[in-house]
C-alpha cells in the first residue's frame, strides 16, 4: 500500500494500481517495488508543489534529472565518511517505466489526463526489427518508444563460476539454505518457484508411480499456486517438471533431518520454512530470502543474488551443447527469444577461438 504523506490515509489511487498489478497475476516482489516507486513519484511531486495528475512535460524532464542527481540516504550499518550513493541511469528509467504505467492507468480511469498520458511516449523507427519480423513494403518498423529515459549501455547478466557456487554453498549457515542454493543453481529454478515448492512437489524416488506420477528418476514439479502463504508465485503459467541429481537429494536429505528438529515446521506443506527465529515454521518468504543471499555477498566479498544462479544454469547447459529447446523447457520460457540474454562468450571461448585461427595460419 502507498499512504498519502499529508494526511497519513491510503492514497488510493496508487492502491487501485497495486491492486490491478495484484489482479493480473503479478509476484509479491513486483508489487513491492512498484510501490516504493510510485510512492517515490508522489513524493517528488508533493515535494515540487506539483499536482501528480498533471505533471506536464517539465515535471516529467525535472523527475528524471532527480533521480540521477539526488544523493540516496547511506544504508543503515554501512556508513562511510565521503561516501555518496546515486542512483543509476539503469535505475532512473525502471522507475520512469513504473510512473509511465501509473500515470496510463489514471488515464484509464479518468484520473489523469489523455495529454498526460501522451506525453509518456513518442513515435520512434526501429533501425533493427524483431527477429522474423516482416518489414513489409515500407522497409520500417514504428514502436512508441518511452519518451523519458535515458540511453545506455546494456548491463548484461552475471553469472556465477562452478568454484564460486560451491564457495556459496560451503558459506551457507544451514542445510535448508545449502539446499536453496544447490536447488537454484542445478535446476535454474526463479527464487519465486522455489520458495513456492509444496513437499507435495518433491519426487525424489527412482520411480514416483507409487503417488501416481509417471515420470522417471527424481524431479521437481514447478507449479503456478495463488494461495501460497508466502505469497511466493511461480512467472510461468505452465506447470513443468526439472530433473534433479543424486547430489541434490542428498542435500535435501540433510535439510528434512535439520528440518525434523523443529517441531513447528511438521505441519507447513511448504519445503521451505523458518527454522531459526519465530514464526517458526512458517513459510520462508522472499525478504528470508534476500537477507540470506545478502550476508553470503558480505562474506563472499562479491554479488551473489538468485536469479544469478539461474542464468549460471542456463549459461552452463548450453555452452555444454544442451539443445535450446530442451534449456528453454528447463526454464519455463514461453518465447524462444527470451534464450537469447543467457547466451554469452566468456573469455576461454574467445581466447580459444583466436587460437585455432592462429593454428590455421601457420597450417599454410
């Protein structure tokens, strides 16, 4: 929710846009940070003495401009002398897009108005089109492109080396967190569709018939639950079953043995849970998690976030030659151009590839 900072009640039409995102299937996450985001508008706009419904074309420019220039208040715990924080131009546009989408849905519904919603977008010719796109005719491809944002450079996903998943793993404090990792890192699974595994979905038998599955060997089931009570949500709408290694049913082994020491956790249907400070036994929930991943970057000295290890996945499988078709499976992508982020030479590729010209050359 978005509480208004005068007079301290729910601002609702901000409410109305969380609840539409709500509506439409949306994870917990991205509500969270839509929130923060459009809560971030109004609050520039109450502190500009502007009407957010009407921004005008100069508002728009000048929230831009603040975003990038305004220095961000020092993390609690983590003040240096002479550190200053910006936010990135990177940053600066996912909260333009937020505001954008704001502002669309007050046009829809009569709160903002049609020349505000225009001004969100303008017309702009694509010098490359969609793969398989027919340009027609003409030769040109229009989108509405966004009218406040800045240019930049792609930033590209990171991913994680074999030693620094394993370093992860030796780091983690417990076997419920080794296990989270393992799990992420070998089924490329969201951290949304992990924390949202039922024990129901856990088949970890050479043969699952006898609870009427007719898959072979040991395997996940990724199901899409609105109910969860952690409100954990898997982004594919499909159900999908990942294949899992002896290796990872020995760690979740280890995790059931740490788990049946906590009385609390028997009755939760969830495969991750609180084991360590109260509510115990209840489901673990993505801010459990991103603390987690957090103090493994402290003690690692480097980033390490979730959906890091699903790209590692991802890189892994097909710079081994698995078939793209059977990666995107894996997944859970719905369009075969969603592959194309995870493809990527790193350094022994290029080096190699530089190598066997040279060997051709001196062949002749």
């Amino acid at each position: 929710m978005v509480v208004d900072a005068g007079s301290f009640g729910l601002q609702a039409e901000a409410v109305a846009f969380l609840a539409s995102l709500r509506a439409r299937g949306c994870s917990p996450n991205t509500e969270r940070v839509y929130a923060g985001r459009v809560a971030l508008y109004l609050s520039y706009c109450r502190m500009r003495r502007l009407d957010w419904r009407t921004p005008g074309f100069l508002g728009l420019a000048g929230l831009q401009r603040w975003l990038v220039e305004t220095p961000l208040p020092p993390r609690a715990g983590r003040v240096r002398l002479g550190s200053v924080r910006y936010r990135s131009r990177g940053t600066a546009n996912a909260v333009m897009t937020v505001v954008g989408e704001f502002l669309r849905f007050g046009a829809v519904h009569g709160w903002v108005s049609a020349g505000t919603a225009g001004l969100l977008s303008q017309p702009k010719l694509l010098r490359f089109t969609p793969p398989g796109f027919d340009r027609g005719e003409s030769g040109q491809y229009q989108v509405d492109a966004a009218a406040f944002r800045f240019r930049g450079t792609e930033p590209g996903y990171e991913d994680l080396s074999d030693e620094q998943i394993r370093r992860m793993i030796a780091l983690a404090a417990s076997a419920r967190d080794r296990f989270l990792i393992a799990l992420l890192a070998c089924t490329g699974l969201r951290i949304g569709e992990a924390l949202g595994l039922h024990r129901g979905d856990m088949h970890l038998l050479a043969s699952s018939r006898v609870v009427g599955c007719g898959i072979e060997g040991p395997h996940v089931h990724v199901r899409r639950r609105m109910d969860n009570p952690n409100r954990a949500l898997a982004k594919s709408r499909h159900h999908r079953f990942v294949p899992v290694t002896a290796d990872l049913v020995a760690l979740y082994t280890d995790y059931q043995y740490e788990r049946d020491d906590v009385a609390e956790a028997a009755e939760s249907e969830m495969v991750f849970v609180n084991l360590f400070r109260a509510p115990l036994g209840r489901a673990m929930s993505y801010p459990n998690a991103k603390e987690m991943f957090g103090r493994l970057a402290r003690a690692l000295g480097q980033a390490c976030r979730p959906h890091m290890l699903r790209h590692s996945a991802a890189t892994r499988w097909l710079r081994d030659g698995v078939d793209r078709d059977v990666v995107q499976r894996l997944l859970g992508h719905a369009s075969p151009l969603s592959m194309e982020r995870y493809r990527h030479v790193d350094d022994g590729e290029a080096r190699a590839a530089v190598e066997h010209v040279g060997s051709l050359g001196e062949c002749r």
